[in-house]
C-alpha cells in the first residue's frame, strides 16, 4: 500500500484520500473546522493547513509577506501552506502538520480569526466541553484578544425547525450544516447568506428545518451554533458517560453511543457511532430521540391481573399458570435481544415441549431511502434467526388459536405488538398469560401475570440488522427497579417450574448461543468494545 510521511510518521493512504482522511483513519487529528468524512470538502476555515515539502531536487513554492518582529514589518518568505481536507496523497508524499513552525502560526492566526467576534459565552452554551474551538484555543491559541471594538452582533436563539435553535453569533459558517441537509438528508433547505463578518446561516424563505434528519445538524456543527431543544440546558456533558449501543429505531441498526449521567443513572441522549458498513456517520432523528425509551412507559414492577405485586407473588403466580399446561404457545419479541429470545426458545423446545412461536414487535412504517428502516424493530432477524426451523408466525394467528381453543397457555417476551382492543380481550382469555415486558404496550395488558425487564440501555445485548449483521449493545445504566435481563427471568421461570438450565450467567448463555448456528453472534474477534 502506498504511503504518505506525515510528521515523519509513515501513514498508509487508499485511492483518492487527501491527507487529512489518511490521517484521520491512521487516527491522527489534523485540526478541522469545516471538513466531515461524510461531507464534501468546502475548504473553507483553513484550520487543516499543512506544509507540504517539495520532492528532491525541486523547490518549494515560497510566499513574499511582511512579518512583525516587534518593532517594525520586515520582508520575509514563508512556505505556501496548503488545506490538508483538499489535497490528495501521492506516494512518498513528505507533509508537515504539528513540527512546522508556520503551520503552528498559521492555525493561531486562523483561530484568532474565528474568535474575533464569538462570544464568549461558554457557561451557557450546551456545546462547552465538546467545542472545537475551545479545545484549538488550548491547542493552538493561548494568545489575549488583539481587537478591542465591539464584536458583530448577529440574530440568536433562532428557530430553525421543531428540533433546531440557530445562534447566528456563534455561527463560524463552516457550511457543514448546509452540505448535510442537501448531500444526506436530501433536503437542501439551509444557506449561507452575506460575507465576511456579517456571514451567517438561513433557512430558505416558508420553509422550516423539518426532516428525519434535522438533528445531524446539530450534530455536524463543530461548535455551539446549532442546538438540539431536546437537551438544551439539559445536562452538562462533563458530567456524562458513555455506553456503545445499538440504536433500537429500526432494523437499520445504527450504531450509537448513549449518553448517561451515572449520578442519576439517567440517559440524555442519542448520538450516532461511526459505522462505515451499517450507518456511516449518521442517525435519524427517530433513533437519536429514541433514548427517552430507556425511561417513559416503563414497566419497573411485577403485577399479577393488572396490580403492582412483590417478585416473589408474581413467580408464585406464574408457576401456577405454567405448570401442566394445556397447549403452550411462545411469543418471541423483536424488540429484545437474541439473548433474550434464545433463552425462551431454549426453554420452550428443550424443557416444556412447546414448539408453536409467534413474533411480537412494533408495527411497520415507511421507510426513507438513507437510513429509516420500514421494520421498526432492532432485532427481527435476530429473534426469526434463534427460532431456528420453526420461524415464528405473526400474532394474529395467536389471536385466533386461543379465541379458538387451540393454544390454552402464552408465554411471552416483549411489549408491543400490532394488537386492537378485541385482540388484547381475545388473548386475556387464556387460563395462562405470562409475560416479561420492559414497555408498557399490548402484550402487557393482555398478561396475568407480568415480570418487569430490562430496556436495552440497561443490558448488555445482540441485535441482528436486517443486513443480517450481529451487533453487540453495551448496558449503561443499572436496572431499574425490579427490572432483570429477559432472559434471566426465563431463567428463573425455568427454576419455578423445576428444569436446571444452563442460563446462570451471560456468558454462559452466550456459549449455548456460540454452539447454534442459527443464533447469530458477533465474530470472537470482535469484541464487545469498551465504555468511553
């Protein structure tokens, strides 16, 4: 593989990189404001500015410039710097970024630019602690503001959309905003307008910020421009944690990090993990809003017919409605996790002689092209997949099996399902109905009997994209109330009703799992990743 010299650092490149995304997957951060991996090059802020240096026998391009040496302007030469986001690499390709002087002075010129007329208003901003240009002052800057007049004062707290608040003073117009709604979301509805200091963002004449994707842009900006309302002076980000997770929005499965205060144990928001092969850069706004499930309609509590109850009534009850029964029906959720799943199946199959599986989830939607799946599951292939030659069929064969005698006793795993009023009273009906649900939802109402379990944020987990790719989720907050994993209340049914099955620990159901080749795993050499 050709290579580029970067710091005399030897950096491999592939066919059509620039040097700053050579750089950037060898995992070296050349300073950027307006460039994104995801987005067209604007070149624009000239923060990347790197010296290249010219190859043997030739000479470098040189500019003539007036220099201050503190008591007069001197003529002098310096090297032409060039945008590392916009040049290409060539083999045996010599570039200065950290050890050149000029670059070093080229970027504190370039920061103090941008900062002439920011605010300073970092205690307020929702963007302090993840703002590039804090961090490049510290880097690059450290100097005491030169310009003493009073800064351009510009249009705030601007509502761009229903998700969306625009502070025009902060705004650096690196125009990543402007690129995203046009090149990914598709929805060119932002534009620069002015120059020079006056320059800012604006929304297109009757037209609002308003599609799957309006928090991307939020996201893109390098600094506190764009807000999100939803975690507006929420939580400050210094105080927050970081779990990777698995966006539970649909079957895309986006990869995600959710943020958590673990002094609260509560999470705060949704932000998109970088995934070249599943989602890119990206998530809808759908996914990125989804985190508030970790916590709304939960189900914290056992209840017996409805009424809150201890864990050790609702077994008891439990028990009583599983032994001996007639004929057991199992409903598989794709909202859990193929732990989950694969626990009731083991159980199912192996210990109660079921062998009847029905498919739980959320209705379908429509799906948008870029990354909205019209599965709105994470784990429909992961619970198909685990159910192995029996594929689970749909509810409503459930629904008319028990009005119709055939199945007498449900035991089942999930919260919603595509179920009206008459289905929800047509399955209550069963002698037995028992149910381990994280969400209040269809499933729940119908239950007798109903065990509280974990939401994805507070378990590790795999869910299997409709790609047909197993990825893992990481738990980041503890379980709520008397929530478990759903599959260790399979495991304790199981011990109620009197079967020793192998499903003490994780790992140990994981290794039942390895031995299946129905039940999909992330490859061993991909390890679950740890937290931030």
């Amino acid at each position: 593989m050709p290579n580029i010299k970067l710091d005399g650092r030897e950096i491999p490149f592939m066919n059509g990189d620039t040097i700053i995304r050579a750089a950037h997957r060898a995992g070296i951060d050349v300073p950027h404001y307006c460039w994104h991996p995801g987005l067209s090059v604007a070149a624009n802020c000239r923060m990347c500015l790197v010296e290249i240096l010219p190859p043997p026998g030739q000479r470098a391009m040189r500019l003539d410039v007036l220099q201050w040496n503190g008591k007069e302007y001197v003529s002098t030469q310096k090297p032409k710097l060039q945008p590392a986001c916009q040049i290409g690499c060539t083999d045996g390709m010599e570039v200065l970024s950290d050890s050149s002087p000029h670059v070093a002075d080229a970027r504190k010129t370039v920061q103090e630019l941008l900062l002439l007329n920011h605010p300073v208003d970092c205690p307020i901003c929702d963007q302090a602690g993840e703002c590039r240009l804090q961090d490049y002052w510290l880097e690059h800057g450290r100097y005491k503001k030169r310009m003493h007049d009073d800064i351009v004062h510009k249009p705030k707290a601007v509502s761009f959309g229903p998700t969306i608040v625009y502070d025009a003073e902060r705004c650096i117009v690196c125009t990543r905003c402007v690129r995203f709604v046009e090149e990914v979301a598709k929805d060119p509805v932002l534009e620069k307008r002015e120059r020079g200091n006056l320059g800012e963002i604006f929304v297109a004449e009757g037209r609002q910020l308003d599609n799957n994707y309006t928090l991307m842009t939020e996201h893109v900006c390098p600094v506190g421009a764009l807000t999100s309302k939803d975690f507006r002076f929420k939580a400050r980000v210094w105080f927050l944690r970081s779990a990777r997770t698995v966006c539970q929005g649909c079957a895309t499965g986006c990869n995600a990090h959710l943020d958590f205060d673990p002094r609260n144990q509560r999470a705060y928001r949704h932000r998109p993990r970088d995934n070249e092969e599943i989602n890119k850069y990206w998530m809808c706004d759908h996914g990125m809003l989804s985190y508030a499930r970790a916590h709304e309609g939960r189900i914290t509590e056992a209840r017996v017919a409805g009424v809150a109850t201890t864990v050790a009534d609702a077994l008891a009850e439990a028990k009583r409605r599983l032994t001996n029964p007639g004929t057991l029906a199992i409903v598989l959720s794709a909202e859990h996790a193929s732990e989950d799943n694969f626990a009731l199946v083991t159980l199912a199959k192996t210990y109660l002689g079921a062998g009847d599986f029905f498919l739980a989830g959320r209705a379908p939607g429509e799906a948008d092209g870029v990354l909205m799946s019209a599965d709105r599951n994470p784990n429909t292939a992961g619970a198909v997949q685990v159910a192995s030659t029996t594929p689970p069929k749909p509810l409503a064969d459930l629904v008319a099996g028990v009005s119709a005698g055939r199945y007498t006793h449900v035991l089942a795993l999930g919260s919603e399902a595509a179920l009206d009023g008459p289905a929800i009273a047509a399955l209550s009906r069963a002698k037995g109905f028992v149910a381990i649900s994280a969400h209040e939802g269809p499933i729940a109402k119908a239950a007798h009997v109903v065990l509280p379990a974990c939401s994805w944020a507070e378990m590790d987990g795999t869910y299997v994209n409709a790609q047909d790719t197993p990825q893992r989720s990481q738990r980041a907050i503890h379980p709520q109330g008397d929530s478990r994993p759903g599959w260790e209340w399979v495991a304790v049914i199981a011990k109620e009703l009197g079967f020793a099955t192998p499903m003490r620990k994780l790992a140990e159901l994981r290794r039942a799992m390895a031995a299946e080749p129905s039940a999909s795993l992330p490859p061993k050499s991909i390890p679950a990743p740890p937290a931030e």
